[in-house]
C-alpha cells in the first residue's frame, strides 16, 4: 500500500515540475474559448472575434499567473 501512495505523489510531484517548466518556457498557452483560432461561431452561426483572449488566440498559463503573483512577495522577503 505504501508503495501505492509514494507512486501516487511522485507522479503528481513530477507533473506538477513538469507544468513549472513548461509555464517557464512557454508562459503563452491557446485561448479555451476559441481553441487558438482567433475567432469564434456566434448563436446564430457567424463569426467574431474571441473577447475572452481579444483576438489574438492565445492566453497566459494559469501557472504563470501564479507565479507572477507570488514573485513580489518572494523577492521582498529576500532583501
């Protein structure tokens, strides 16, 4: 059973890295709503610009975001 749970959190200990890197890397990632298409079908079937990502078919990661977040208050407590 212990073998179980230790295979269980190193797998989740090495996606959880994995995303880290990739959100370095690549902070960008495609727009949810228009898969990175940059436009989207409207009720009545025509198409508009994504609003969610403007246009421009692509969004930040929401690792990024976090991290961005917790930047400042990391190099604050370092000084």
């Amino acid at each position: 059973m212990t073998t179980i749970a230790l295979l269980a959190s190193l797998t989740a200990l090495g996606y959880a890295a994995w995303y880290l890197i990739l959100c370095i890397v690549a902070p960008w990632g495609r727009c949810r709503r228009c898969r990175g298409r940059r436009n989207h079908r409207t009720a009545i079937g025509t198409r508009r610009d994504c609003r969610r990502c403007e246009g421009t078919g692509r969004r930040v990661r929401i690792g990024r975001r976090i991290a961005e977040y917790i930047r400042p208050d990391y190099r604050a407590g370092n000084r």
